[in-house]
C-alpha cells in the first residue's frame, strides 16, 4: 500500500482501523507504524470524526419535503407593470436592453426629436416681426385714448 491509497483508505472507512477490510487493515497500520505524516494526518481524521459524533443536529420539520417541492415549482404571478419601477430600472447599473429592442428605441427617440425640430422651425406663429411687437407696445401704453407714457 503507498501513501495515496490510505489517505483513499483513511476517507473512505474513516479513522478506526477496525472498520477497514482485512487486507487493507494490516497494510494500512504497518505504513501508520514508519510514517509520521500519515500518523499526523490519521490524528487529524480521527478528532473529525470525534467532532462529528459529538455534534448534535437539529430535526427538519415534518413539512420540509412539501416546502422543497412547493418552492421549486414555478409559479406564474402576474405582476402589474409600474412606471415607477421601470423608471428606477433605467436608472440602475444592470438595465439592459436587448439589441433589436435598443434600435427600436433609438430608431424611435430620433424620429421624435426630429419632428419636434421641424414643428419648431416651420410654425410662422411663434414668431414676430418688428413691426407687430412696435404696434403691441403702443396698444398696451395707450389706454382708452389716454397716453400712459409718452416721449417729451
């Protein structure tokens, strides 16, 4: 027997000789006797499984399985959306969008922009000429024939 197969030995039957099948028990203690790594390492598996016999466990509850099985099975709950929760989700580190989505979007956010520039540029009502704006003033300073302000 070498080294690798007792500590295969000393894993699989454990640390008391006695549980090991013959053949490998008397093999297994002649190395024990000349080696003091595995003798170290023998006392090592030996305080483990001590540990493990002393440690007290706690019962699973009698519903446990029915928990397991409950938990695993998918369910369908129907979440209404909310604008509040997408908006927070634009903003957090791992909104992501899917390609084709992203260039619906983009697609969608340049068409908008554009139209709002051509409206804007081609409505003739927002705009004034001088002489509109000289003949508002002088209906706003004259009030039922009377000059509020006049130049001397």
């Amino acid at each position: 027997m070498d080294r690798k197969q007792f500590k295969g030995n000393l894993l699989l039957y454990g640390a008391d000789l006695s549980k090991w099948p013959e053949e490998e028990r008397q093999a297994g203690a002649e190395l024990l006797r000349h080696s003091p790594e595995l003798q170290s390492l023998f006392a090592e598996q030996e305080e483990f499984e001590r540990i493990l016999k002393t440690r007290k466990f706690e019962e699973p509850s009698n519903n446990l399985a029915q928990r397991i099985v409950s938990l695993s099975v998918p369910q369908n709950i129907k979440v209404p959306p909310r604008l509040g929760l997408f908006i927070s989700d634009l903003f957090a580190d791992n909104f992501y969008l899917p390609k084709p989505a992203f260039i619906v979007v983009s697609i969608f956010m340049i068409t908008a922009l554009m139209t709002g520039f051509f409206i804007g540029f081609s409505n003739p009502i927002g705009s004034t000429s001088t002489d509109q704006g000289q003949a508002n003033l002088q209906a706003f300073l004259h009030y039922k024939g009377d000059v509020l302000w006049a130049k001397e």
